[in-house]
C-alpha cells in the first residue's frame, strides 16, 4: 500500500497551492464572520476529511461558537462513494441552532443533504455549509455549500484534508490523482 501512496503522490498534479488554499481560507472566513457574527453558530466538522479544513478556517472565526463533529461517510477509504454510513452523530444539541457545517469537498452533494436533513430534522434554527473544495460536475447536485474556497475539475483529489485511500490527507496543497 505505502508504494501505492508514494506513487500517486509522485505522479499528481498541484491544483492549488498552499498559497491559494490559505487565501481561500481568508476569503471564506471573511464571509462567514460577516453573516454569521450574532448567530452563536455551531460548528459542525465533517470527519474525517474536514478536519484540516475545520482546523485552519476556525481560527479565522471571530464570533463565539461551539464546535462539535459528525461523520456521515459515503466513501469509507476507497475512492467510490456507496451508501452513506452514519458513524458519530453530534453530542451537542442542534434544537434552535445555526449550524454550521464544515466539509472538504463538495462531490455529488448526496453526503452534505444528508447531513443538512439531519440538522434541520434535530429542530435547527439554520443550517449553512462551508467546503474547502466544489467540483465541477457538470449537472445539478442535491445541495450546494454556502460557502466555497475553490472549484475544481471533477478529478480525485487528496490534500488539506481530502484522501486517497485514506492516506495523503495532510499533503500542502490540493492534488489531483493522475492515474487511479
């Protein structure tokens, strides 16, 4: 498997560099601060891939907030998505909460529907969303984020927090696999 991972991490391409993921950053934070700044928001993670993301963008934040997780994962290490698999579901109550949702990327948008259903079926007051990363698919999706640091092409990616295989998560930048 490491020779795998050595492999794709050799051969892939830099989409956006740490610089234009740091900026994105600024540029998102700016936003959310903006709206959300008298909403007591919390802030929902996506694990496991929106923690870097989550990491990086919370402490741009300047409101108070309460942080918690969730995992609704649809990929579980591989690079297709199959049904989605509810593995931890937030310990703080959502009931008249803005929510706010913090996820890597945005694929097929089925995973972030979910995940908003859930908050709105918990009794939230708002529910927003905030990806890293929006791929160009080309057709409608079930949802679409509130808030987006960059767009791509629809490739696989790892970096900043998205994986291949589970592996490459922390890699400085955003990648796209050239060969699967």
């Amino acid at each position: 498997m490491l020779n795998e991972i050595k492999q794709i991490q050799t051969h892939a391409e830099l989409l956006h560099s740490t610089a234009d993921v740091e900026a994105a950053l600024d540029a998102m934070a700016a936003q959310i601060n903006l709206l959300l700044a008298e909403c007591n928001p919390l802030v929902l993670c996506v694990m496991n891939g929106g923690i870097v993301f989550a990491g990086k963008l919370l402490t741009r934040l300047t409101m108070p907030l309460n942080i918690d997780a969730i995992n609704a994962s649809r990929y579980q290490n591989q690079t297709s998505g199959g049904t989605i698999e509810w593995v931890l579901k937030p310990g703080l109550p959502l009931k008249g909460r803005t929510i706010l949702i913090l996820d890597d990327v945005l694929d097929e948008g089925i995973t972030l529907a979910a995940i908003k259903r859930y908050c709105q079926e918990q009794g939230a007051a708002a529910v927003y969303s905030a990806v890293l990363i929006d791929k160009i698919l080309g057709h409608d999706k079930p949802s679409h984020a509130d808030f987006v640091g960059l767009t791509v092409p629809n490739r696989y990616l790892f970096g900043y927090g998205m994986d291949y295989k589970g592996y490459l998560r922390n890699a400085a930048g955003i990648y796209a696999c050239r060969d699967l």
